[in-house]
C-alpha cells in the first residue's frame, strides 16, 4: 500500500478531497522533475518547448474575478514556462470523480486571455484532466484575435510518463503506487494476459460464485447475522480490487470480508482466497478489536496473520492463500469452499471469544466505508 493511501485513512470519508489530496501531490512531483514536466506538457500538446529555462508549478493559486465573473477563479494546477524574456502560462483543472463546474472552463479561458494581454505572453493553455471520459468542449470565446489551447487528457496518460521518470524520486514513486490504487493507472494496449482474461470472465466469475454462494453464503449469515448478496461483488471489485461476500459492524468501523484479493500491477502476484477481518483503529470499537486480535492470536494453532495492525492505519487479520494452492485438487470449487468454510468455523469461535464486541450486523446499504 502507497504511504498516501495509508494517510487518506486517517480522514474521515465524508472530509477526504480526494481531488485537492492528489492535485498537492502531483504538483510537489512535477516541481521535483522539470524534466517530467515539461515531456508530460509536451506530449498532450501544452506546449512545444524542447527545454525551458525555469517551471513554475503552483496549486489553487487565485485569480480575481474579471468584470462579468461571478466568482474567482482557482485553477487545479498552474504552470509557469520561462525561456529568455518569453514565457509560458498553463492552467490544469482536474476533475476524477466530480464534474465541471457552470462556466467553469470559460472563466479559466477568459483569464488566460486576459493574461496573454496584460503580461505579453507567448502561449496560453488550458488542459482538462480526467480520470473518466468526460466531455469537454473548447470554452467558446467570441475573439478572433486570441487563439486558446485547449488540451484533453487522462490521468492514466500522465501516469505512463510518470513511470519513465521515477529518477530515484520517493514521491514518485509513491505517487504511481497511490495512482495504481486509484484506478488512474490504465494502459492503452491490451496485453495477451488481458485478452485471455476477457475470454474467460465469464467462466471464472461463475467460479467464484459458485464458491462464495450456497455453503458460504449461509453459513456467514448464520454466523454473521447479515451478508451482502454476491451482485455486490462487482462494486467491491471495482472500487477495491477484490471480489466478496461482506458484513460490516458498528457503522462500518468493523468488517468480515469473505472472498478473492487481486493484485494491483503486478500480474506476477497471485490471487488469494480468504477471510479478513477489518477494523478502524481510531475508534473505540477498533481498539478493542485488535486487543482481540491479539490475545485472539496467542493462542496455538492460530494462521491468521497480523502483519497489518499498527494501530494507526486500517488494520486486518487475515487468513489469504493463493489460489494457486487449491489447484491440485481435482474439484478447485470443493477446495475452495472447504478452505472458506473451516475459516468461517475460526470466525464463529472468534465470535464466541469476545462477545462485547459489536456484532450486531448492518444492512449493506446503511453505512459507507472509504478503504
């Protein structure tokens, strides 16, 4: 896990600006690699500077409403080209899970334009962003004699130069891993491994149905109380790289997690199969979770793995195998189901180790957790 994605837990979900949090981070790395700067603005057509003497990065820097503007203008990102006595002025405005803002493209058009004029400079750009496809047309402005350019991207396009100018740089290289996290990672080529995946989606997704369905699924209701159905598995695959059965506790602050972990990049890791069992430390629920983890932990016999729990970060104990160890058995399903189903029976006596602890399960749809 990247070092930005372990401090993004410790906000509360509903006053994380994912947005300004990323938007800090990669102004800080691209004022750290002018070189990156400049390759990156290059190659969306920001500029058609071969070097530049100084790069002037800064973020949310304010610009005053011009006469018919209802409000300032901050822009995500500015960047400051200088070569000689000309120079370079380039607005970035990021957008990864919210959208334009009314005008909000014009105002930053209008000012560009008002800065060509007043400042004398060579070039002004506008570039858009985004992590989704998003719409975005040039801002229509009725001037003949000013020529915007107007530039659309994606992060994953960012993130491929990113990674060919890591220089030994620690930020960037937690940048790509926090990117990687955050689905802004994605390539523009299809690999052969990821044509033989979309072949066969179907036929493993009815795999791994049929191994958390049935047996598992009533027997963590049984021991749990309450457990997502499987149709949610795709929103958890989506938004966090694993496919699972789920019941959290206490608003969220406590989870049992039944299922498959994919990796993140790296096709070389191993999917795992398990059970893990989460909680948020900075709560008193939390606390009290992993005192059982610990004691639970002391006594023999116990596989489950600790390695996660700092009492900082989200912490977990967790029971994961590779997949590629129930591959010897003729029937993979059984093998599967019979590796669940013993983890399960360890919940249950978890369960009945620590009685005070909240379990008294919440519908999928009543609470939000941020991982």
């Amino acid at each position: 896990m990247s070092l930005f994605q372990q401090l993004r837990r410790l906000y509360r979900p509903d006053k994380f600006q994912f947005e300004d949090f990323h938007t800090e981070i990669v102004a800080q790395v691209l004022k750290n690699s002018p070189a990156l700067t400049l390759a990156w603005l290059r190659s969306i057509k920001a500029t058609s500077l071969d070097e530049a003497d100084h790069i002037k990065v800064s973020t949310q820097e304010t610009f005053q409403p011009l006469a018919h503007h209802p409000t300032a203008s901050r822009p995500d990102i500015t960047i400051r080209l200088f070569v000689g006595t000309k120079a370079e002025l380039i607005f970035i405005e990021s957008k990864q899970s919210s959208t334009q803002g009314f005008d909000q493209l014009l105002r930053y058009a209008e000012h560009l334009r008002s800065a060509q004029q007043n400042e004398k400079l060579k070039r002004v750009s506008l570039v858009f962003i985004t992590r989704d496809y998003e719409v975005a047309e040039s801002p229509p402005l009725d001037d003949l004699q000013f020529q915007l350019n107007f530039q659309r991207t994606r992060w994953f396009e960012f993130y491929s130069h990113l990674k060919a100018h890591l220089n030994g740089d620690g930020l960037a290289k937690e940048l790509k891993l926090f990117m990687e996290e955050n689905r802004m990672s994605l390539g523009n080529r299809f690999r052969s491994t990821d044509l033989v995946a979309l072949e066969n989606f179907r036929s493993a997704k009815a795999l791994m149905n049929e191994t958390l369905e049935g047996e598992i699924s009533v027997a963590a209701r049984s021991i749990l109380g309450k457990v997502s159905p499987i149709k949610k598995g795709l929103d958890q695959l989506n938004e966090y790289g694993r496919y699972v059965l789920f019941t959290y506790f206490d608003q969220g602050n406590f989870e049992c997690l039944i299922g498959y972990w994919f990796p993140n990049e790296n096709p070389d890791e191993p999917v795992s199969v398990g059970v893990i069992l989460g909680c948020n430390p900075s709560t008193d629920t939390g606390r009290n979770v992993i005192e059982a983890f610990r004691n639970w932990t002391k006594q023999p016999d116990r596989s489950w793995a600790t390695e996660k729990i700092d009492d900082q970060d989200w912490s977990e104990f967790r029971n994961l195998k590779s997949i590629q160890t129930f591959m010897a058995p003729a029937d993979h399903v059984k093998a599967i189901k019979n590796h669940l189903l013993q983890l399960l029976e360890e919940v249950r006596e978890f369960k009945a180790a620590f009685p005070n602890l909240p379990w008294g399960a919440r519908s999928v749809d009543d609470v939000t957790v941020d991982q």
